[in-house]
C-alpha cells in the first residue's frame, strides 16, 4: 500500500513539473532586473505609436519568461501638453497605452508634452520617458524631372543590317517613343535593297527622325505647314553636315544618267520640293546620277558626298533620302553631325 502512495505521489510531480516547467523553475530563476526595450526615453509623434518590451532578466543577464499577466504598465503626464489655455479645465492625457499588462505594450502620442511609462514585476520597476512631438507633416512628393531623350545626333550609320531590321524601332527609333522608328519608308520600299552592308536606294525614298504618322508637309502649289506644325526629332537648328559614301549610281532603265536625281529634303515628307515650309529650298543635296558617277574614285571605288550647312532647319526637323524613278543610288554609310559654325 505505501508503494502504491509513492508511485502515486511521484506521477503526480512529474505531471505537475510537464504541465507548469516554467513555473517550477521560477522558483530557482528569479529575474533581478527589470529593462525597456528599445530605451529609458523615446520620441514619438502626435497620431503615431511606438512599442515598448519589459525585458526580464536573472542575475546572470540570462532573459526570463513570466506570466504576460504579471508584468503592470501605467503611464501619468510629466506636465501639461502645450496649447492647454484653460486652467479649469483637465487638459487631456499626452500619451495612451494600448494595454495595462503584457510583455509588449503600445504607446500613442495623443497632444505634444511629456509623460512616464512605469512598467513593474513582482518589486521590479522600470520607467521610460515618452516625449510626444508634433505630428510629422507628410513630405511633398517632388514631381519627377521628365528625362530628356537622348539626342539623335550625332548619327553614324554604316548599314549593317537587313532591311527589316533597318526600319524597325528595335535597331533604332525615336527620342520621343521607343516604339517608333528612326527610319521610316515614304515610298519605293519593295524596290530597296539591302545587301553586304549597302543600301540601294532605287526609286524609293526614306525619313530620318520623322513620326511615321508626321502631316504631309504640303500640296504641290497648293499649301504648305507651316513651321509650328514640323514634328521632326532632329535639331537641325545648329550647324550641321552630312556626309555620304557610295559605291554605285545609275539608272535601271539603262537612261539618260543626267535626267534623274538623288535627293536629300529637309522637312519635306513628299516629292515636291516646294511642299515643305522652306518653299522651294527643301532640296539641301541635289545630284544626278551622271555627277555621282563622277564622283566615285577609281582607285578606292567609294564615291563621297560631304555638305555642311549653317542651321537651315528647325530643332524639329526631319530629313528625307530620295532617288527619282528608275534611278538609283548604292549608299555603304552615312553620317549627320554637328559642325562648329565657320561664320
């Protein structure tokens, strides 16, 4: 009978030490210091909330757990908020505690002062100051500075590409919308050629730093836009030049090599060189193919067309590439770049 009381009595501690461990060894830890987490003094602002933590620790700074229930906050005003006039009258608490008792409490800044937030275990104490500020005023987003689009010139082209790839706005596009194109076909596209690094540009015409969907700039003695209404991309306003290599010119006809021309336009989207706000002075590079046959060195077999121009155009101007029916020109590169102004 005494055997089974002692069994007994010992399942019963082993019960009681599984079901309560933490209170068994309470008994041989018992905290000696009482901290605030995160300090003895901290800032918070009017409408805002700062969290504090009781931190329980024994005499070997080793943390204690006790039971939340146990651990008391209350908080009392240092002194009277700011902006209280009316001596009469309680003035309102500085700050709140979002609970009486637990390990974590939080504190919400109600009117500008100071108060005390005393938190206490068993004959432990902690305070902690709590100066409350005014309300942080939200900061002013500053509007983003739009982002200058990168300048088109100075522009090399050494056509190296095929023809899809030339006129598409992944190879190169505008400044303004990366889904348009630099280049863009006005007319004869199914007749240029592309190949070994050269373009044959045989009958066709094309734009350079003009919108694909740009007005036309003009009914032949009709009317013309006027400079306001350009919507070019290149700044030709300053000094610049254009320089041209090729290789070949000529007719496909087997014509007279002096009755068709290879054209360059400043602002003129059409075949007329009048359809342009400069009147007749569209046409900035004028050469039949008899003279651009002239112009290719026996030796090197490259032709070359360098102009230089004092900013005769807009900063939103366009260019156009054009060779009459039946003629053509075989270009290997081109350059626009700007000058310094030799006036």
């Amino acid at each position: 009978m005494y055997k089974k009381r002692l069994l007994l009595v010992m399942v019963l501690v082993v019960a009681v030490g599984l079901s309560g461990c933490s209170s068994l060894l309470s008994l041989f830890r018992k905290p000696t210091t009482l901290e605030v987490e995160p300090g003895a003094e901290v800032e918070v602002a009017v409408d805002a909330e700062v969290e504090l933590e009781a931190v329980l620790k024994d005499k070997k700074g080793k943390e204690i757990t006790v039971k939340a229930a146990d651990i008391k906050w209350t908080i009392e005003d240092v002194e009277e908020a700011e902006g209280s006039t009316d001596e009469t009258e309680e003035p309102d608490p500085v700050a709140e505690l979002s609970a009486a008792t637990g390990k974590k409490v939080k504190v919400k800044g109600l009117r500008v002062g100071e108060a005390t937030v005393t938190v206490a275990y068993d004959k432990l104490e902690a305070t902690v100051t709590v100066t409350v500020t005014e309300e942080e005023p939200e900061e002013p987003e500053e509007p983003e500075e739009p982002e200058e689009p990168e300048p088109v010139l100075p522009l090399v082209e050494d056509i190296e590409v095929d023809k899809d790839t030339f006129f598409s706005a992944e190879y190169k596009s505008l400044p303004s919308n990366e889904d348009l194109p630099l280049y863009f076909i006005k007319g004869g596209g199914s007749d240029m050629v592309f190949l070994d690094g050269t373009l044959k540009l045989l009958g066709g015409r094309f734009t350079i730093g003009m919108p694909n969907d740009h007005i036309d700039t003009g009914v032949k003695d009709v009317s013309r836009i006027s400079f306001d209404e350009l919507e070019g991309e290149l700044d030709l306003s300053k000094p610049f030049k254009i320089t041209i290599e090729f290789t070949e010119a000529g007719r496909s006809d087997g014509g007279d090599l002096t009755a068709k021309v290879f054209i360059v336009y400043i602002d003129n989207n059409t075949t007329s060189k009048d359809c342009t706000p400069h009147d007749y002075d569209s046409r900035i590079i004028s050469y039949t193919m008899q003279e651009l046959v002239g112009l290719i060195d026996d030796v090197s077999g490259i032709g070359v067309i360098e102009k230089s121009f004092g900013g005769i155009g807009t900063n939103k101007s366009f260019l156009q590439f054009r060779t009459e029916s039946n003629s053509y020109i075989v270009i290997e590169s081109f350059a626009i770049e700007y000058v310094e102004d030799e006036q």
